[in-house]
C-alpha cells in the first residue's frame, strides 16, 4: 500500500500574505518560508516571511486595538459572544486542520482527527471562564469600596512550537482574548499552516480590528517581536535553548512570560507492576507525536533485577509499532517533522552508543523507506542516568531503561534531571501512586502511563518552564490584578 500525501488541500490564497489590523495585508517583502511535507519531502506551500517592519505593524495593531478599541472594554461576556462565533467556525473546518497537521508534521490520521475539537475545548473553557471567574472581587468592609479587579494584561505576542502548533496555539490564544488582550500569533514557521486557518476564522468571527493578527518570522524578526516594547507578554512552547533567550529579554525590560518548554520526563515501574502491561503502555506511548512530545515518557526506571525482563518485553513491543507513511492505516508512528530533527536524533544515537548505553532495538532510518523522514523506534538498554541521553531532550522515539536499586533510589534518579515536565509511576496501588507522585518534582504526574490535562493545568518544574497553562492558572497569567479602594461603595 502506497497512499500519496494530500498537501493539495491545504494551498490557500492568504500564505503570501499577513493577518493584521483585521486585514489580509501585504509583506514588506517578497521573502518566502517554504513549508516541507516530512512524508515526501516535497515543499506543500510557501508563506510570507516577515521582516522587522512587518513585525512593527502587526504590534502597532495590537497595541491600538487594546489602547483605543472596544475589545478590553467590552465584557468578559461579550468578548465571550464572539469568541462562541469564533469556535463555531473552527469545528466547521475540522478536516482542513486535520489535513494541515498530518501534511506538515506527520502525525497519523486518528491523532489528527480528534486534534480540533480537543484544541477547541481550550476556547470553551475560556468562554466558560467569563462569568465564572470573577473579574471584579469584592473585598471587606462590605459597606466600603474595596475590591480586586483583574484587568488584561496587554498586547501578547503568541509563539507556538512546531509539533502541536494548533492545540499549543490555542491554549494561549483562548485565555488571553477572554481576559481582555489582544493577540499576534507566531506560528513556527515550519508548520505556519493551522495558524493562518485560525486566522480566517478569526476574520470570519468578526474580531474588532486588531485584537488577533498573525505572521510568520524567522529567528532575527521573532527577537525584534519579543525585544517590541509594545508587547506586554510572551507565551511561548518551544526549546529550552530559546526559551532563556526569551527569558532574558522580558527580564530586561521587566515584560511578563510564560514559558512551556522541554522535558525528560520518567517512568518509575514498580515491583507490584506487571512488566509486559508496562512495557506495551509505555511503547504506544512513544508514538504520540511521532515521539515528538516534551511531555513523553523517555526515562524508564525499574529495579536491576526486573532490568532484562522488562527490556524484553519492551523490545517485543516497540518492534511490533509499524512506521511508515501517516495515510497507511497500519501505520502507528510516522515521520519525523523535519531534517534537521531527524539528523539530531540520528547524533544523539551515535551518542548514546559511545557512551556505552546497549542500543536494544532501532536506532536508525528503515530501510524500505527510501522517502520521508522516518525514524525507528528505539531503545537504549544498560543506560546511566548521567549520560546524555539520558539528560538531553532528543525529542523523537527513543526510550532510555534505566536500572535503579529500590524505590527511594528510582525518585531519586527521576529527580536528578534539569526538566521537571511530567512524570508517572507503574503500580496497582494509588496510596503509593500518590506517595511517589508528592516526591517526584515535576509539573504533572500520572499513575500507570502518560497523563496531562489542560482543563486543570499544565506546566513545568526547573528548566521545563515558567508559569502554567490551561485552567484557572492559564488565565491568570493575562490578567494583572489591581486593588481599587474607594470611599464609599458603588451605587447598584
């Protein structure tokens, strides 16, 4: 079976074009990013490729918008009407996103399928959010005119990864519209394509002009945006090398940030566990993103002498996940979204191989796949958590077994990471579950496999990242409480 790639579908007219001030305007340029199909290898489409003046306008947009136009002043309900508008139109083009998403990064179809409404739950949550946060707080005495009020925070600039760009996208687009503020979406420019379909939902929502604006940068216009003094926040999911940068440049100028970054996140199994259900969680695990997930489960840790046995069961599991093209239906993981990625990967095999891990199974491109970047899924065997592999982020779909000598010995290797994103713990008692959960320093944590949930929060310890999102806590961030005291309290 041979099935050919679909990226016809998704050429749109707007790519060589930017979306701002409620406009589809054209580039200060004719600079052009081309967007590359992983499955083909073939270019699908070409978006615009902002330069600094670009990215000028689009914040002088936003930055007039929440100055002098109706959308910080609307409230929470009202911004709430359009944004049901606004999610009305993105489950209408469920199939383009889901196109969009397997043509640029690869992710099978039954991932696609379920990626919109899963994204769109983020919107719902912020509508929900306007009348059951409480924007105004009335505070003691009752008869005075004390109160907390939660004002939007300003003009956000939005810059999603490239492997979950809609659902990344979405987490931070939906609180900050709800709170008031207005948006300039930066998409990755690998993966542009869901970004510029949200903005023509966006056009067709009818926003007031300038509270969502979208373009496509490179490295140096992406600085320019996030160094702009009229950007009052940065959200940003991407590596952690960027994310300091990032970092940095707010602190200079004391702009608030958001940061969701990189993970190593471990697996603790368990003596109670049975190693065979373990071994085949946490291989289908891996395919989630094609094992591009910062959330994925890649640090194994089992007692020494359930070591080999585990590998085993492990190796059998993992041989038995078929790569190929994404539209095959037997397909379980598909390509790595780029070259670039795949041939980092590829170093950190010859890597962890020097460094005397046993590389149990894959470890390289397959062979019958002559096009497409396609990696096996692998796993290293024997490895020390001090190795690289074992430290870094690959960022694909590779698993490190790490032997541990009891329970206290398996918290302590899971916490001596630089990341604290996610973890779990293998066992069939949830008092434990809970036990091991208080002591392994990570932002979630999840009995017997990979767990996350946005409806509650999501976020990282250490270097995995600032501030959380999804929820409650991912409103907060868009909205700056201020305490107003007056003399008397406010006639009805």
């Amino acid at each position: 079976m041979n099935p050919t790639s679909r990226a016809q579908m998704i050429n749109r007219s707007n790519f060589g074009k930017f979306y701002i001030g409620g406009k589809w305007v054209t580039p200060s340029t004719d600079r052009l990013l081309d967007v590359i199909s992983p499955i083909t290898e073939e270019t699908i489409c070409q978006v615009a490729d902002a330069a600094i003046e670009d990215i000028d306008c689009a914040v002088d947009a936003a930055h007039q918008a929440f100055e002098n136009g109706p959308w910080p002043r609307m409230t929470p309900l009202e911004r709430a009407g359009i944004l049901e508008r606004f999610a009305t139109i993105l489950r209408r083009h469920s199939d383009d996103f889901a196109t969009s998403w397997i043509e640029t990064t690869g992710v099978i179809p039954s991932m696609a399928a379920q990626s919109l409404e899963y994204s769109v739950s983020t919107i719902d949550r912020s509508i929900e959010q306007a009348s059951s946060f409480p924007f105004i707080e009335q505070h003691p005495p009752e008869n005075g005119g004390n109160m907390l009020v939660h004002e939007p925070v300003g003009v956000v600039a939005a810059i999603a990864p490239w492997n979950a760009p809609l659902a990344s996208m979405m987490t931070k687009i939906g609180p900050a519209l709800v709170a008031g503020c207005t948006v300039i979406m930066k998409p990755a420019p690998q993966t542009p394509v869901e970004a510029y379909l949200m903005a023509e939902c966006a056009d067709e929502a009818g926003f007031p002009e300038g509270v969502i604006n979208l373009l496509v940068a490179d490295r140096d216009a992406s600085d320019h945006l996030v160094r702009h003094q009229h950007v009052d926040k940065v959200s940003f999911t991407g590596s952690v090398a960027t994310g300091k940068r990032i970092a940095a440049v707010c602190a200079d100028r004391i702009a608030r940030v958001t940061l969701e970054l990189g993970g190593k996140s471990a697996a603790i199994v368990l003596d109670d566990y049975d190693l065979k259900t373990a071994a085949e969680n946490l291989a289908g695990a891996i395919t989630v993103l094609n094992g591009q997930n910062c959330a994925a489960l890649t640090r194994i840790i089992i007692s020494r002498d359930r070591h080999d046995e585990f590998v085993a069961h492990l190796v059998t599991a993992v041989e038995a996940i078929t790569v190929g093209n994404p539209y095959d239906p037997e397909t379980r993981l598909g390509p790595i979204t780029m070259k670039s990625q795949i041939e980092k990967i590829e170093g950190y095999i010859a890597t962890g191989v020097a460094e005397g891990a046993t590389l149990a199974t894959g470890g390289k491109r397959p062979a019958h796949l002559k096009q497409g970047y396609y990696f096996e899924p692998t796993v290293f065997a024997n490895v020390d958590n001090k190795m690289a592999i074992a430290q870094e982020e690959i960022f694909g779909p590779v698993l490190c077994v790490i032997p541990c000598d009891g329970e206290e010995d398996a918290i302590r290797i899971a916490n001596d990471s630089p990341f604290g994103l996610a973890g779990a713990v293998y066992t069939n008692d949830n008092a434990k579950a809970y036990e091991v959960a208080r002591q392994v320093r990570t932002g979630t944590f999840g009995q017997n496999g990979m767990k996350a949930s946005f409806a509650i929060s999501f976020g990282g310890f250490k270097q995995s990242g600032l501030g959380r999102e999804g929820g409650l806590k991912g409103l907060l961030p868009y909205l700056e409480p201020k305490t107003v005291m007056l003399d008397g309290a406010l006639d009805e």
